[in-house]
C-alpha cells in the first residue's frame, strides 16, 4: 500500500499541474460569464426569498383571519338567532 506521504507528495503534483494549466482560466472565465448571465437573469438572492416567504406567510394567516371575522359578521350565530323570539303564524293569530 502507499503511505500518507506518496498520497500527498501526488495530490501537490497533481495541483501544481493543474494550477500551471488552462484549466483554471477555463474555471476563471466560466464562473465569470455564468455571473454575468445570473445578473440579466435578475434572480434573488436565497435570504431575500426566504424574508418574502414569511412576508407571504403571515399574509396568508392574517387573510384566513379576517375570512372568518367577516363570514360571522355576515352570517350571525345561530345562538343570536335563538335569543331573538321569531312569530309564527300561530302567534299572530292568537293576537287577532
């Protein structure tokens, strides 16, 4: 088997070479054209899509919220109905 050393002695050749080659320019170059492109694309950043994600959130909630305020506003309870005495035809009758 090769020791720790032989491995690192090639890992450091290895990245010399590859630092000495194209390939880094090529690295270079392509990271730099991408963010150019991603910078047309107006894209967000990852916070900023989270902040308006909670944004949505507690707008959704508050929504749901003020749905149900105005539905038993519109639409009283049964209980309130219950409290008030509605006339009958018999009652009205026995009035005459």
């Amino acid at each position: 088997m090769l020791n720790q050393k032989v491995l690192d002695e090639i890992v450091t050749k290895v990245n010399d070479l590859l630092a000495q080659s194209p390939v880094k320019d090529v690295e270079k170059n392509l990271r730099v054209m991408l963010s150019g492109m991603f910078t047309r694309l107006d894209l967000v950043t990852r916070e900023e899509f989270e902040v308006q994600q909670e944004v949505v959130k507690r707008t959704r909630e508050k929504l749901t919220m003020l749905e149900a305020r105005i539905a038993g506003l519109e639409n009283p309870t049964k209980s309130d109905s219950l409290d008030t005495p509605v006339e009958t035809l018999d009652d009205l009758t026995e009035t005459e």
